[in-house]
C-alpha cells in the first residue's frame, strides 16, 4: 500500500494509467522534457508550470475534514480530502486552438475514465474518488491563448487511531 499523500497518489494513478496517444505521456518519465508530451505534477503553484510544455496536468491537495465514524477502543474516521487537479493545454507555434480543443477535451475523457474506474486503485488509502465539478476557466483573449480546466475531487479514506 502507498504511503504518499493522496494528491500524489491521484498524481501517480493518472500518469500509471494514461493510456491516449495524443496527447502521450512520456513512458521514461513525469516530469518529461519533451513538449509534445503531457506533463504530471504536483507543483505548489499549478500555474507556475514549465512553460515549454503543451500538455500539462497537476493535482494539488486541500484541506481534509474528518468526521467520527466508530468511536470506542480503537477510533475510525472518515477523512475527505478536496484535490483540485489542473489541466492546461497551451497552443502555439505547432498547436493550433482548434487541435488545441480537440486534446483538452481527450486529456478530460482520459481523467475522468481514469478516476471512475481505476479510483480505489489509487493507494495511500483512498477508498473512493469523487468528481465534483469541472469549472473552464481558459484564457483565450490571451497571446497566446490558454485552455485551462479545474477538475474537483474528493478523496474518501479513512484512518484508525487507537
């Protein structure tokens, strides 16, 4: 069982799993070098990214509730844990907004596929994620323009204290 916390563990469930060809993950590594690949992270500033990269996709964590689920000799909560995951898709010289489009709406098929089947699979003892919302909040009155998805999550565990 995963010991990580659990926005690296969606983190690492997504790139275990990313099985589109376009865009692709770079099989040797998260963190690729390569532009036409998709990035994974998990930066502390999600728009702080590497900007060399078209394709990119960070989980962040939030701040868990827990709620008494058995209480006696040994205590059991359940904690929820909100993960907010971004996903930017930059055009440029080589990707146009229309491609630009096509790829956003793919990567958003492949996380959701990814996290309403493969969810509990997660490890560091996530039982259950839940998709809450997609908020669009593309900038495409920028140079150039950026599409960019918030994707909501909760993280549904539980932890014994005894």
């Amino acid at each position: 069982m995963s010991t990580v916390s659990p926005h690296v563990a969606v983190k690492n469930l997504l790139y275990t799993n990313w099985s589109i060809g376009s865009p692709a993950k770079d099989s040797a590594t998260e963190a690729t070098g390569d532009p036409e690949r998709v990035w994974f992270g998990n930066r502390m500033l999600a728009y702080g990214h590497p900007r060399i990269h078209s394709y990119q996709i960070s989980v962040r964590g939030g701040q868990a509730s827990y709620r008494p689920w058995q209480l006696g000799g040994t205590a059991k909560y359940e904690v929820q844990e909100p993960l907010t995951i971004h996903v930017w898709v930059l055009p440029g010289v080589s990707l146009d907004i229309e491609a630009a489009h096509t790829k956003m709406k793919a990567m958003y098929d492949e996380i959701k596929r990814i996290l309403e089947s493969l969810g509990d699979s997660a490890g560091s003892g996530i039982q259950q994620l839940v998709l809450n919302n997609k908020r669009d909040v593309s900038r495409l009155d920028r140079s150039p323009p950026q599409l960019y998805y918030q994707i909501d999550v909760t993280a549904i565990l539980y932890e014994g204290i005894s």
